[in-house]
C-alpha cells in the first residue's frame, strides 16, 4: 500500500509503463514553475523508467527571467514546432491540462500524465494518470515531492530551478501557499545556488524591454480600484503578466487588467487583490465565448485568438469592448467608467514643488542638487 506519495509515484511513473518516448508539454510561454517542473519529471523518468523523455514547450520564453533561467541552468528544451510527433509515444502535460487552449497539446490525443495545481477541468479525467492540486502554490511542490518520494538525486542546478519555481510562482511565498509550498522550498533551500537566482532575478533586460514599458505606462488608465494597460503589440506575451503586475502595485489598486497584441492574438492578463474577486472566474466570465480564460484566485490569464472568424478578434476596439465588460462586472461606480490617463492623472505627477517639500520633510535640511 503504502504512503500517499507512495502511491502517487507509482501510479505517475506506472502511468509511462512500455512507453518509449515521453514528450513532457509546457504551456505556452512557459514560467519558470512550470519549466521546472517538466525538467524535474524528464529526470524522474529517465531516471525511473525504461522510457526516454524531452521536455517541449510552446510559444516562446518571453521574460528575460525565463530565458535566464535556462540559459544559467542548462535546461535543454524543444520547441513543439521542431518536434516530429511520431517521435513520441506519450504526452505529459506540466502546470496545465488537456482543454485549456493555453497549450499545444494536439487535439484529440490523451495525455497519460497531467500535474496541474490550477482547477481541474472535465477532459483531465481521459489521462491515464492525473494529479491536480489546486490548493498548491506551486506545480514545481509537486514535483519535489514526487522526486524525493523516488530517492532522486536532486543536483544544485535542479534544487535551484524547483526553489526559483516556488520562489517566482507565489512571490517568495507571499501568494496562495501551503505547508507543503513551504516545506518544499525549505528542503531545496541547502542545495540552491543563490548566485544564479540572484543572476536569474536581475537578468539583463533590452532596450525593446523599455520601450515596450513606456508604451505599456503610456496606454494605462486608473478607473478607481481598477487599473487597466493596453500595450498594443507586443515583442513577447509575457509582457502582458508583466506589465499587470507591475500596475497591480501602483498604490490603491486592487485589480490590474493588461491587453497586449502578439502573433495576430490578443493576451489577456488580469490580477486580483480582493479575496471577494477570483481573478481566474472573473477574467473567464469577461472573455466569455470570444476566447479562453484561466486561472488562480489571485492571477488569470486568458487569449482571443484573432485568426478565428466571428469572433473578438485582435484589435483596439476588442481592448474597449474588453476593459468595458471588466468595468461592468466589477461594477466601477459610474465617475470612473471612462477612466483616467495615469500619466496625466494629478496624483501621479508631482510638480518639483512636491517632490522638494517631500525630500526637506524627510530629510530635514538637506540641499537638492
Ligand atoms: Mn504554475
């Protein structure tokens, strides 16, 4: 019989049985939870089983982070539209499920794993094998568990990606945890190298980075609690993520909405503050049938896919028809439908006057130079 993660390791790795060729699916643009956690169960198959495996990922590694992360860690990685799907004999999807659309999980084929911590959704139950851990911080805690469990060797570059996954996924612990989030970040922590984190975390940014943030600032309105950016396109879709949770932090917001066009489609991020707003329900009730939605209480993302006919599509008037269904549904009091520009907005422009009394406030006499 034995434990739960007893069974759960021999259900998963039973799961691969006979099987030649494992490819192990990101989502698309994969994070770094979700990067992690491919890469920690390629190792455990290869390591447990007589199936070879490769860790695939669609769309592309965005965020300077990410791409850091690989590169400073060595994760080999290929890229779905390079794979030859005869190749392989089975799929496992990572930190997403079959039915999402947020992944390139060909339609029709049943994934003989799926390790997900997001809702679990009606087609999972065709998997051979599924665990789906909503509760969980962090796909990455699911996989230290499975690893440990199988006595796996955990090296100082796989500690170091798992640790990042939980430490990025929920904001160093900050968001959405659990005692085993906590208690799998305790366990990598020895063996992490806190230079490539640091290395990871402060990665080098581009100037297009910049550029795109200024567009990002420039096409951002404040609706009271509700702030929503509208970045036009985009070099990358993680932009979007970005940029929402960045404005999530301007002071007295609550809800950040980012739109951001990439590849002909429209990317759609929102975060939530308010524990009354789950931010995965609410973003899926504003995109309806027009596209897909997903997510976390505190952190949604979603696509309208602009190749599809009869649909949004991906354009500025489907941004305004977009950011006119989050006002309504979280129902902005009528002042603040329109929106304000945040650049132009008073409270956010201090004139020199301001900006000299505050520094003699805080610093008594000191000279401005
Ligand atoms: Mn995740």
């Amino acid at each position: 019989m034995g434990t739960v993660r007893e069974r759960r390791l021999r259900d998963l790795l039973g799961a691969v049985e006979g099987c030649k060729r494992v490819c192990v699916l990101t989502h698309f643009n994969p994070d770094p939870d979700c990067i992690s956690s491919a890469w920690a169960l390629q190792r455990l198959i290869h390591a447990r089983t007589r199936a070879k495996a490769e860790v695939v990922y669609g769309g592309i590694i965005g965020r300077a982070e990410n791409q850091s992360m690989v590169r400073l860690l060595g994760i080999d990685l290929l890229h779905f539209n390079l794979i030859d799907r005869d190749d392989f004999d089975a799929y496992a999807l990572v930190d997403s499920q079959p039915g999402t659309g947020n992944n390139p999980l060909p339609e029709g084929v049943d994934p003989h794993i799926v390790l997900d911590h997001h809702p679990k959704l009606p087609a999972t139950k065709r998997a051979v094998y599924a665990d789906i851990r909503p509760k969980l911080g962090a796909t990455a805690t699911m996989m230290y568990e499975y690893a440990d469990t199988a006595g796996l060797r955990i090296d100082a570059r796989m500690a170091t990606a798992l640790f990042y996954g939980i430490k990025s996924e929920t904001h160093n612990l900050g968001r959405g945890v659990t005692r085993a989030d906590v208690n799998a970040y305790l366990a990598l922590f020895e063996k992490v190298r806190k230079d490539i984190v640091s290395g990871i975390e402060n990665a080098p940014l581009t100037a297009v980075y910049f550029v795109m943030l200024d567009r990002a600032i420039k096409g951002t309105t404040l609706h009271g609690p509700l702030v929503v950016s509208v970045l036009g396109t985009v070099e990358n879709p993680d932009m979007v993520s970005e940029c929402a949770d960045l404005m999530l932090r301007l002071e007295h917001v609550r809800f950040a909405f980012a739109m951001g066009r990439f590849n002909g489609d429209l990317c759609l991020s929102f975060r939530s503050r308010d524990p009354k707003v789950e931010a995965g329900q609410l973003l899926k009730s504003v995109v309806g049938r027009d596209g897909t939605a997903g997510g976390h209480a505190e952190m949604a993302g979603g696509l309208i896919d602009g190749h599809k006919k009869g649909k949004l599509g991906a354009t500025r008037a489907a941004c305004r028809e977009l950011a006119q269904r989050m006002v309504k549904k979280l129902k902005i009091k009528n002042g603040d439908v329109e929106g304000a520009p945040l650049l132009k907005s008073p409270d956010t422009t201090p004139s020199q006057q301001a900006i000299r009394a505050l520094i003699r406030s805080t610093s008594g006499d000191a000279k401005i130079v």
